[in-house]
C-alpha cells in the first residue's frame, strides 16, 4: 500500500484534468443508465 504522502504527491499535476474527469463520469453514468433501462425492458429486476 502506497504511503500516504505518495497518493498526493501528484496532486498539483494530476493525470488528467477536471473537465476530463467529468466527462469520464458523465459517459460512465449515461452508459449505467442504459444498462438499466435495457433490464427493466427486458423484465429483469436490478
């Protein structure tokens, strides 16, 4: 397990900006949303 002093030692250069991350989120939430409404046609219980 990293210490903690190395999970923030990037903090000020992070691998990948703000908006890019919300983007990432925002694709991964439409995609979930999908996901479900494909299963509730299908008649399939989460």
């Amino acid at each position: 397990m990293p210490e903690f002093d190395e999970i923030f030692e990037d903090w000020d250069n992070p691998l990948i900006t703000w908006d890019e991350a919300k983007q990432l989120c925002h694709e991964y939430f439409e995609e979930l949303m999908r996901s479900r409404e494909c299963k509730l046609k299908n008649g399939n219980s989460i």
